[in-house]
C-alpha cells in the first residue's frame, strides 16, 4: 500500500518508505552539490552534477519527507558556509539560487502545507517523535540496563494514555539505540558520533572535510526523526565518510595532529555532559518506573503483589498501560515484568508471602511440544510462585504441567480463561489438582486489539474472590 498527502503520490523507491527514500535522495543531492560548488569553472561535470542536483530536490518534495527536508536543509547550509567562491557575490547568488530551487519545488508539490504551523501542531506523526523524545531519558533512568524492546516498551510503560497507537519500534534511529542500550553502549554511541564531526570539522586547510562533514551532520539530523539504522546503507554512509576523511589525512603530512587532539578532548568532553544531561532530564518525571534486571516497578517503592507475564490476549494490547494506571493508583507495591525479571532470591524475604497476578502464557511456565530448549525459570520466580497465599492466573497457559510442577497443592488460586474450549480443559485440570480451592471466572473472547477485561473489572473480581480465597 502505498503513502500519500493530499492526494499526491508519496515517492517511496527502493525500500517503499518514503522517508528512507527522501534521506537517500538528501544525502546523493549534498554530494551533488558538493562536487558542483567544488568546482571553480564551468564544465560538463560541473553542469551535469548542478542539473542532477536540480532534479534531486523535486524527487525529494517528491516524498513529502519532513527529515528528509531537515537533512538537506542542514548539509546546504555547511556547503554554502564551508566552500569557497571566486567572490562573495558568487557564493550568496549560488546559495539563494539553490534555496529558489527548493522553495519552488516545495510549492508546486505542496509540500509547504505539510509543514505549514497549523498542519504540524495537530499532526500524529510529529506528536509521537515528540512524545518517544520527551520519554526517552526516563526510560534510559528506569532501564539503565536497557530495554529489551525499545517500541513495545515504550508503548506499555511510557505513551500517553489517549493515544491508541502500537510502536513496534522507536520512531528515531537514535532513540532505538540509545533506549535499547547500557549507560556504557550509550556514552559510546554519543562518543562516536561527537569524535566524527570533531575530526570531520572543516577549516581552511582541510577543505576535504566539507562534503563529508555535510554527510554525517545530515545524516545525524535525519537520525533525529527517522528509523534510518535499520538500512544498512544509511549506517554506511556516514561511516564511509568518516573513513574518507581519515585517509585523506593520513595522505597529508601533519594530518595527525593537533586537530585530532581537540577532537577527541571535545567528543569526551560532550559525551560527559550529554550523558549527564540526559541522566538528570529522566530523573525529576513525576511517575517514574525503575526497569532493571529486577523487575519494573514505581521508583522507591516495596512490592506488595507480583504481577509475571503478558496479559495482552485478555487486557488487550495495551495491558501495560492500564497496568502502569492501576499500580499510579493504589496498587504502588506492585511489581511488572515477565519471570526473567522477577528480583533475586535475596531480595525476597521482603516480599514473600505476596499474592501473585500471573498473566498470560509465558515460554517459562508452558512445556514445549517438540521438546525444544525454553527460557529457564528464575529461582525467584518459583520462590514467589510458591511462597504466594494465592495465586490469580490471567489467561494460564494450554500445558499447566510445569506450573503443577512448581505451585504447591495448598495455594489458593483464583483463574481468569477465555470461553474457549482449550481454557475450559486448563480450567478443568486446574480443577483435578487443586480441588475446591480453585475459583473460576469465564470471560469473553476479544481479537488482541480490544481488552476483554478491564483492570476494573479485574480489581472489582480480586476484590470479591480474594477473601473467599483465602477463608478456603
């Protein structure tokens, strides 16, 4: 299916996303331009590059590309700063000339609506970059570990609870990264990209630099707006322009020095502050989640319900979120997370004896048919399994034997299934092994987009259940 504004045809070549598309149409017209301007007199190559260029800028209004736009705004800019004219009339004609070109072409393919103030301020895509911005240093606080699916977990723990929208992943190149990685992978990455436009910076001696500086603040620009590292070639680019510099200066004698010194003095020191910055922007939210190796819970705060697993079949996609609603109510001695993140057996005494939410049918809990390797279950985990006065199964997986093995014949359970007749068999079997003090409650089945239960629901059904529960 393809993408469109107003009626006009979104260009999306190569890999049917016109974003992708109008980064590699920004990047291919930055060279163009570069080699153009470079050029003192007229000649062929001059004028071929000059009218390629022209042609790049309307395949990229083409695309109706916000990023794309921003990228080469930014590389044209360096280019009409950083390479030289014959005079200084020549360089202010040649720059606003281009600029005519691509105010032109913005207007003739309407692009001008699609970042008109009024058009931007209301629209969905622009929104939700700057939501993922506005939570990425929380979620790099809560996770200092990282998080294991930067997208998805943004939209359990962080989205805004009016917008109904799934991410699968980050909708930044940069977000992705740095959300899905360590304090040390992030400083790193932060670090690599300062020490490239440090050592890429262009002067009057090292005019080389100019196109390929272009390259990588275009492309970082784009980073900011786009998922583009998914492409290969848009990792590639930026890389290989770094490299080119590094080999030209090696070629020059003195290439290796003082400019190479103050360009890892200035990534270091940048990095340092970024980070610092970053770290403190994601301490001071009001609702904060901690996210660690441990479990997710509501910062400061001690456990007084396990919640494990995924309750997405019954509670919908957006489970998490009505789960990180609930626990900002009056649950904040809750704890989230699937059993991998349940907290180590020395943290447990603190929490033992807690009744147990567990939603959905995790790998853990579930015995493999053809017999393949599945995901251990954590110590702690089958400490609090056991431990539990009672145990509420959202949802319990189609093969309970491994929960048989671990859950004591003495443990209250209360079970949540669908009206299907594979839960009814569970819910039977439950029924075989823990006699009268299983209680079971049949809910309705809904497709994963829709909850057939609300956490409402769900606390009204605890709230009646869990006294007869425990007086069995």
């Amino acid at each position: 299916m393809g993408f469109s504004f107003l009626g006009h045809h979104r260009i999306d070549w190569f890999w049917g996303d016109p974003n992708k598309s109008g980064a590699l149409i920004a990047l291919v017209v930055i060279v163009l331009l570069g080699q153009a301007w470079s050029q003192q007199r007229w000649n062929w190559w001059r004028l071929g590059a000059t009218a390629l260029a022209v042609l790049g800028i309307a395949a990229l209004a083409g695309t109706y590309s916000r990023g794309a736009l921003l990228g080469l705004i930014v590389g044209f800019i360096i280019l009409c700063i950083r390479i030289p004219a014959a005079t200084a009339g020549v360089r202010i004609g040649r720059s606003i000339a281009f600029a005519m070109v691509l105010v032109v072409c913005l207007f003739l393919s309407d692009f001008h609506r699609r970042i008109a103030p009024d058009y931007v301020g209301g629209d969905r895509s622009v929104l939700n970059r700057w939501e993922q911005w506005w939570a990425a240093p929380r979620m790099m606080v809560d996770a200092p570990a990282g998080w294991e699916d930067p997208g998805r977990d943004y939209t359990r723990w962080y989205k805004p609870a009016s917008v109904h929208q799934t991410h699968t992943v980050m909708v930044a190149s940069h977000l992705q990264v740095m959300v899905g990685s360590g304090w040390s992978l992030r400083c790193l990455y932060l670090a690599l990209w300062l020490l490239a436009l440090g050592i890429c910076w262009p002067s009057a001696t090292r005019s080389h630099a100019t196109i390929p500086f272009a390259l990588i603040v275009s492309s970082a620009a784009m980073w900011c707006a786009n998922h583009l590292a998914s492409r290969y070639l848009f990792v590639a680019i930026p890389l290989l322009a770094w490299m080119a510099v590094l080999v030209l200066d090696f070629r020059t004698p003195g290439g290796f020095g003082r400019h190479y010194r103050l360009a890892c003095t200035w990534s270091l020191g940048a990095t340092c502050l970024l980070s610092a910055a970053l770290w403190m922007a994601g301490r001071f939210p009001l609702d904060r989640f901690e996210r660690d190796p441990q479990g997710v819970m509501p910062a400061g705060t001690t456990p007084g319900l396990w919640v494990i697993g995924s309750g997405e079949r019954l509670l919908g996609r957006f489970w998490g979120e009505e789960l990180r609603a609930w626990m900002q109510d009056d649950l904040r001695g809750s704890r989230l997370g699937p059993p991998a993140w349940v907290p180590d057996a020395t943290l447990l005494p603190a929490w033992a004896h807690a009744p147990v939410l567990f939603l959905g049918a995790s790998p853990e809990l579930t015995d493999l048919a053809d017999g393949g390797r599945k995901p251990p279950m954590p110590n702690s985990a089958q400490h609090a399994l056991v431990a539990a006065p009672w145990l509420c199964l959202l949802d319990p997986p189609q093969n309970p034997t491994e929960l048989f093995r671990i859950v004591p014949t003495t443990t209250r359970i209360l079970t949540l299934v669908p009206a299907d007749s594979a839960s009814q068999a569970v819910a039977q079997r439950l029924c075989q092994r823990y006699g009268d003090r299983v209680s079971i409650v049949e809910l309705p089945t809904t497709p994963p987009s829709t909850a057939a239960l609300t956490l409402a629901e769900l606390r009204r059904i605890l709230e009646a259940r869990a006294n007869t529960l425990l007086s069995k």
